[in-house]
C-alpha cells in the first residue's frame, strides 16, 4: 500500500469518527504552529542510469544536499487519543533559498509536505515539562522542472524530540529532528538525429535533514 493510501486511509477513518452524533471529535481537535530551520547533512553523491532505447548513459545526484539552511513552517491539527497520545494530520512549506539549477542559475523554491503524525509522551519531567517523541509520515509535494532534469513529489519521513513547557497557560515547545525524504526525478531525452528515440529516464533523489524549531500550542 503507498503511503498516499495510508494517509488517505487515515483521514476517512478520522472522518467517520467525527461522522458520529456522540462523538465530541471537532471539539476536541487541538492544533500546533511551529517554524524553524533545517540543514542538509551527507555529502553529494552521483550515480548513472543506461537507457534500454538509446546509448545513452546519464549521470544524477543520487544523495544531494540543500545548498542553505531550509525554513521550516508547519502547522498540526491533532486529536490526543488518551493523555499519552495524539494523532493528526502536519502540513506546512518548506522554502529552499539559492538554490543552484543545472543551467547555474540560484533560485528560490517551495515545497509542501503532507504528513499523518503521531506523538507519544515518553517523559514527564514535572507539571509544567513533559518530552515527546514524534513520528511522521507522508508526501513533500512539489514540481520542479529545469529541462532535461525534473523533480517530482515523494515520500518524506520524520522522526523528532520535543521538550513541552507550560508557560503561563500556553504550552510552548522545542523540538530538534531527522528528515529523510526521496525525490521520483527524470531527465528527459530529446534526441538529436533520426534513429535515437525521445525517453524519460525515471530516478530517485535522496535527502537528508537535522531541523530545529520552536511552536506553540494554539
């Protein structure tokens, strides 16, 4: 099952939850805004893809860093299930700035990760200071075209600590995590004689993130 599915599956779920006469399910809704910056980690690496049409090899980033620190914004919409845990729905943009494309050219550009996040409280410290643990899952959609090369959306998975202090009614926290996320790319072949045949070669692209960030709850 992809995970688009799995996501789509959850939000019919939590739907017919909220479907229900006695259930209190919107009321109980909470939501989170956060922003922050994350940097790339590894380093670029290269691979190339054969064409099975034409002789022809391609070279692509197989594992490629952002250039600058990402700013993160993302908002969450998340029931609490029991005192432990919650489950929700995270989405935001993430904005790559200068960033270089294969004609040298730096650019700015957004990408919109949709993600099924749960949390967990995996520490209470005392009343006002607890520390959970989150795990997310989902798609950084986004379109990115500089012809030959094109990056498409794919899966981003996050995984994260966040410290929870309670401050004067408001819970404001500070979470630090790791992203991974994959890129379905192609370069696109036009050939320039007769007998070559126009083709996509299809790849994928990796990346690799640290992110720090500060939110509060609303």
């Amino acid at each position: 099952m992809s995970g688009m599915k799995v996501i789509l599956h959850a939000l019919i779920f939590l739907l017919l939850l909220a479907g229900n006469a006695n259930s209190q399910f919107f009321r109980k809704i909470k939501y989170q805004a956060e922003a922050g910056l994350a940097i790339s980690v590894g380093a670029n690496t290269f691979r190339e893809i054969k064409s099975e049409l034409n002789p022809l090899w391609v070279q692509h980033f197989w594992h490629k860093r952002f250039r600058v620190p990402t700013l993160r914004i993302r908002s969450f919409a998340y029931k609490p299930l029991n005192e432990y845990f919650n489950l929700g729905l995270k989405t935001g943009l993430d904005v790559h700035y200068v960033e270089m494309n294969v004609y040298g050219e730096y650019e700015t550009n957004i990408s919109v990760p949709v993600q099924l996040f749960a949390e967990i409280k995996a520490l209470r410290i005392n009343n006002d200071n607890s520390v959970y643990a989150g795990l997310g899952f989902g798609w950084n959609l986004k379109n990115l075209s500089h012809e030959p090369y094109t990056e498409k959306t794919g899966i981003l998975v996050s995984v994260e600590l966040s410290l929870n202090k309670n401050l004067k009614g408001k819970t404001f926290f500070y979470k630090a995590g790791f992203e991974y996320g994959e890129e379905n790319c192609n370069y696109h072949y036009v050939p320039w004689n007769d007998w070559g045949k126009e083709e996509r070669l299809n790849y994928k692209q990796h990346r690799k993130q640290l992110y720090a960030i500060v939110g509060i709850n609303l």
